[in-house]
C-alpha cells in the first residue's frame, strides 16, 4: 500500500507538469519550420526568411519578388493549408531566441542550399523552467539538427 502511494504520488507530478512536453513539441515544430524554410527556399528560388518576434513566436517568411535587391518579406501559408500563415506561438513560459540572447532573431536561406551568410552555425535556444533545448543550423549546408 505504501508502495502503491509513492508510485502513485510520483507519477501524478509528472503528468501534471506539462511544461516539458510542450516544449519538446515546439522544439520539433520550430526544427519542422527551419526544415521546411531551407526546402522551401531551395525548390522555389527564392531567399526564405525564418523569424522569431520577441522570442514568443516564429514565422516563415517570402519576399513578394524574388528578384528585388531589397526584398519585403510576408508570412507564407502552411504546407498543406490554405490560407494559414506558417507562424506558430510558443507556449506559456517556453521562449525562443538565439544563442546571443536576440530574441528577434532573423535567419535567411538560399536558393543554393546555404544559410546564414556570416557565420559557419547559427543555434537557436528554446527555454522553459528547468528545460533547455538547442536547435543549430549548419550555414554550409543549411542542415538543421538538435544539438
């Protein structure tokens, strides 16, 4: 019986603690988002923005001519659904920025495979109480990968 309470009283605190398993899903929703830019951004032509806005949401953005010098840049729809910009907010208590601590972070792909024009890795940083995760981009090849 005292068994049975101990079991009991453990696995109900991990169940009510949600906070880790919504993170981990914005972790694979953000790697979905940074995947699906650098395709995007590949089989289009065109250089493919992924945004984070103060370190609560992200958003998958195009420019509206591809060919501009100066591009402006507008949320594209999700795959697979119409009319649904391809931006997603974090949940409560679960943050978004990048290793430097920006938390309006801008990423761009290229129609060449590439990201990130300046730096050989760009990581991003999801937190929440107690939780860390790093996502990175590899520039060279625009792979992404948790780290």
């Amino acid at each position: 019986m005292v068994v049975m309470g101990i079991v009991s009283a453990t696995a109900v605190s991990r169940f009510t603690n949600t906070q880790s398993f919504a993170a981990r899903f914005f972790v694979d929703d953000v790697i979905a988002a940074l995947r699906y830019a650098r395709t995007y951004s590949y089989t289009t032509g065109c250089q493919i923005r992924f945004s984070v806005n103060n370190g609560s949401r992200f958003s998958v953005n195009r420019p509206n001519d591809c060919s501009a010098t100066q591009p402006v840049f507008g949320v594209i729809d999700k795959p697979f659904s119409a009319n649904e910009p391809y931006q997603i907010s974090a949940p409560t208590g679960i943050t978004l920025k990048d290793k430097t601590g920006d938390a309006s972070p801008d990423l761009d792909f290229f129609p060449n495979g590439t990201a990130c024009s300046a730096s050989t890795t760009r990581n991003f940083v999801i937190t929440a109480t107690g939780i860390s995760r790093t996502i990175t981009v590899e520039c060279a090849t625009a792979y992404v990968h948790e780290t």
